[in-house]
C-alpha cells in the first residue's frame, strides 16, 4: 500500500482532496518561512511535510490527521482565548525535527506518535484570530475528506476491493488459495484497510493484522496463523518510517 502518489493514478474527488491538502500545507509553509529561521519554524515544517505524506498513504489517514490536527488547534485556540496559552510555549510543547536524526531509537510504534504529536500541535498561528483561519480551513478539509472516503472514491482502495472481489486472483492454475500480504506505513491506514477487507471477505478471522504494537510472541503466532492455517487469507501489516 504505497504511500507514492501520482495525480494521474487518482479519481477526480481524491485530486481535489489532495490539491486541496497541498494549498494548505503549501500556504502554511509560506507563513512560518516569513517567520525566519527559529524551532518554531523547523518544527511546523516538519509537521507539514509529515502530513503531505499522511495524504498520499490513504484517504483515511489523512481524515484521522485532519480531525486530530484540528481538534488539537481548537483547545490550543480555548486556551490561549482563556489566557493559560501563548504562542511562545510551542518550542516546548512539541518534539522538534532533530529529535528524528536516528530514527532507528524508536519502535515503529514510537515513532509514529511521536510524529502524531508534532504534527496534531505545531502551527504558525500567533493569534486567536489566525487559528480561527486556520481551523475554519481544517474544518473544510475534514468535510472534503470525509465525503471523499466515504464516497468509495478511493482508488487503490477500489483497485485492492476489485482484487478480493475476484476469486480467481486469489488461486492459483490448481485451484489452491493464495496468501495475500499488504503493507502499510501508517496505522490509521492499517485500521482502515482491516475493517474494509473484512467486510469484503465477509469473516474477521481471515484478515490478520502486526503492527508496532504486536508483541515479538505475538507476531510469531500471528504468522505461523497466516502460514499454516488455510481460513487466514489476507495479512496487513504495518511497517516502520525508519525501515522503509
């Protein structure tokens, strides 16, 4: 499940959702570089390129970092309204970039939430007044995306849906079942491709998932399950930043 995008291989909804997420992300870039060179800026940055990826790993993923980034702004927006919050605390409130120079310190799990944090919390608003703008624009992402997914305008969704739907694919010449193994390097995306592809199979126990959180014991039974017994079909497992 590649997190490569290409405006050709997407429908008309997912390109508007992406141009769309692109503009954000591309304005936000342009007023924290204004700002000159500080942490703040180092760290907006670096959540916004982490969120131009969230967009091409799945429709999903980039919804769940839409709705987290925005809620996260509006109790920043609460507080700061209320007097408990300036915008000189954020230097200290998120990780920065450099905390990612040796990404091999962190589990895949770790690494992941870390980055969530960065990029539900670093902003270049200063001001009530900018984060009104800026959630009023993540409120309209969120619509955007919201109506994309649940469109079924998902066009590697369609194509892996197109894949399962089609027994044949899942045989080979004698007839056998095939394994089917998908990655994913996000864990919203992993969620979401568990629930769709046990909807389509139509049994949860076909579909087997590992991700960071899996235990080493786990993760061994989980794939001596996906190999030995013949009921396990599908296999998504989550892969790590780092180690791609």
């Amino acid at each position: 499940w590649s997190s490569d995008v290409c405006s050709s291989d997407l429908s008309q909804a997912e390109l508007e959702l992406y141009e769309a997420v692109t503009g954000y992300v591309r304005n936000e870039m342009n007023r924290v570089d204004s700002q000159g060179d500080s942490p703040q800026r180092r760290t907006v940055g670096f959540a916004l390129t982490v969120l131009q990826r969230r967009l091409a790993s799945s429709t999903h993923a980039i919804l769940r970092s839409l709705q987290r980034r925005r809620d996260r702004l509006a109790t920043k927006r609460a507080d700061m309204a209320a007097g408990r919050y300036t915008a000189a605390d954020d230097p200290g409130r998120v990780p920065q970039p450099e905390d990612f120079d040796d990404p091999d310190e962190f589990s895949a799990e770790e690494y992941e939430r870390v980055e969530e944090e960065v990029v539900d919390a670093a902003t270049a608003a200063r001001t009530v007044a900018e984060l009104d703008a800026e959630i009023a624009i993540l409120d309209n992402l969120v619509e955007l995306a919201t109506h994309v997914r649940d469109s079924g305008n998902d066009r590697k969704w369609a194509e892996l849906r197109s894949l399962l739907i089609d027994r044949s694919l899942l045989r080979d010449d004698d007839g056998n079942p095939r394994k089917l193994i998908i990655f994913s390097e996000h864990r919203d995306t992993l969620d979401y491709l568990t629930r769709q592809v046990r909807n389509v199979i139509g049994s949860d126990d076909a579909v087997l998932t590992i991700h960071g959180g899996t235990r080493r014991t786990d993760r061994v039974a989980v794939r001596e399950q996906f190999t030995q017994e013949p009921h396990r079909q599908v296999l998504i497992a989550k892969i790590g930043r780092a180690h791609v």
